[in-house]
C-alpha cells in the first residue's frame, strides 16, 4: 500500500472510531467510492490497535482504576469502584461478542456490507440519535453505571455490528436515553469501546498472524501510528465541544450522507 493510501484509512478509522459517524460505514465506502483496494485485515487490525492505544490514554484515568480493580474482581469481589467499573465493561461487552460470532460464523457479517445498509442505517440511527439527545437526561454520571444500564448499553453496541450503525453513536444513544448527560454518555461509551476494540483485534488478529509478512506488518505499524494521532485528536474536539455542544451536526452529518448513498444505491 502507498503512504497515502495507508494515511487515508488510518486517518478515516482514528477520526469516525470515536465519533457517532460509522468507522466500518466509512471504511466500506472508502473503495466502493474512490477505486482504491480494500485494505486488507492486517491494516484493519493495525488501525484498531492504534485507536485502542489513543483511547487508553486519553481515559488513562479510568483505565488504571479499572485495572486495579481487577485482582478484587478475580476473587468475585465488586466492592470498589474499580472492580465494579471493571466488571460492568466485561458484561457490557458480552453482547456484541456473542452477536459477532454468530455474524461471523454464519457468513452474514459479509451481506451487510452493503451502500443500500450503511445508507439506511447512517440515516435511521442518527434520527434516534437525535431523539435521545433532545430528552432531558436525570442528573446521572458515570458513577452511577448500574449492571441493568451496562447491560442495555451492550445491547444497544451488539446493534453496531451493523455497518453504518457506529459503535460510539448507539452506545451514546442508549446512554442518554438511560438519562447520562452528553458528556458521561460519551465518557462511558468511550470506555465501552476498549474491551470490544480488544475482542474484535483478537479475532482479527488470530486470522492474518500466519499471513502476515514483514512489508505488511511495516505497513500495519505506520497506519497503526496515524490512526493513533488521528484517535486522539478526535477524542480531545469531541468531549470538549460535549461541553457546550449537542450531537446535532453529526446527525446532520449522518442525515445528508446517509440520504446521499440512499441515491447512489437506487439509483
């Protein structure tokens, strides 16, 4: 792959992971749209591990809190925020593995990858985006993540599987309907993000390790590189406009785009 090439994927994938936008939306559309090959899952898994590094460190806060409350957690111990925090995130994830499996298994993970449903699903999923964003959200934080909401948050990101959905965007989505201001609702889909980022890069990963020669994987470090500069960039404008700013010109983004691939397909 050119330099560009591999920029413009790492660039797309670190910039749309972590905005309401469809990652995978944009990443199908890139060769469907411009000519260029699909790149391939080596720089699929390369870009999925430098959006997971951005995210640790951006959350890195959270992400130690998590991490020390893990030993508490192996003893089937939730007594501190920690072990809580660690075990709400493994049982928000379980429904978005399980759901992949099936996808993946049955072989309808590829029929989805489709213009008509990244249309639809960029244009319906950003109208309940801005339903949910429009309700008046009860005074909830991240602290008060209970395993009835992580458990419906989950549910909610299995429905990204479709292509065109966004991970971020439905999580979000779901959490402000659960009454979390922008800003947590963001925070914890942003956390949700990790275990899943992690599951989806190990069942990548698994498959293009025996693959994978030494171009590809000079290839993989570079977009890796870029899509974790890209990640973080988008991580830092998105929470801090949260502050002053509601969701609404990514649902016009999703809106215009989803209408525009909705004529390209019928059409």
């Amino acid at each position: 792959m050119t330099l560009f090439h591999l920029f413009l994927v790492a660039v797309i994938q670190g910039i749309t992971e972590f905005l309401p936008v469809s990652s995978s939306g944009h990443l199908i559309l890139l060769p469907s749209l411009t000519g260029l090959d699909d790149q391939g899952q080596v720089i699929d898994v390369a870009v999925h591990v430098g959006t997971l590094l951005a995210v640790i460190l951006f959350f890195r806060r959270d992400v130690l809190l998590c991490i020390s409350g893990v030993p508490r957690l192996l003893r089937g111990r939730v007594d501190t925020p920690g072990a809580k925090l660690a075990f709400l995130l493994i049982l928000a994830t379980i429904p978005v593995v399980l759901v992949g499996l099936v996808l993946k298994l049955t072989g309808l993970v590829d029929m989805l990858r489709s213009v008509t449903v990244i249309g639809w699903a960029m244009l319906l999923f950003g109208l309940v985006l801005y339903w949910a964003d429009r309700r008046d959200p009860s005074p909830k934080t991240a602290t008060d993540w209970t395993i009835r909401d992580a458990l419906i948050m989950g549910v909610w990101q299995a429905v990204a599987l479709i292509p065109g959905t966004s991970r971020s965007g439905i999580t979000i989505t779901a959490a402000r309907t659960l009454g979390y201001d922008r800003t947590n609702a963001a925070r914890l889909a942003m956390l949700m993000s990790i275990p899943t980022i992690v599951a989806s890069g190990v069942l990548l990963g698994a498959e293009v390790i025996s693959t994978a020669d030494i171009g590809a994987a000079r290839d993989g470090a570079i977009a890796a590189l870029f899509a974790f500069f890209a990640a973080l960039l988008a991580l830092s404008v998105m929470m801090r406009l949260l502050r002053t700013v509601s969701y609404t010109p990514y649902v016009i983004y999703r809106v215009v785009l989803g209408l525009i691939l909705l004529w390209i397909a019928y059409t």
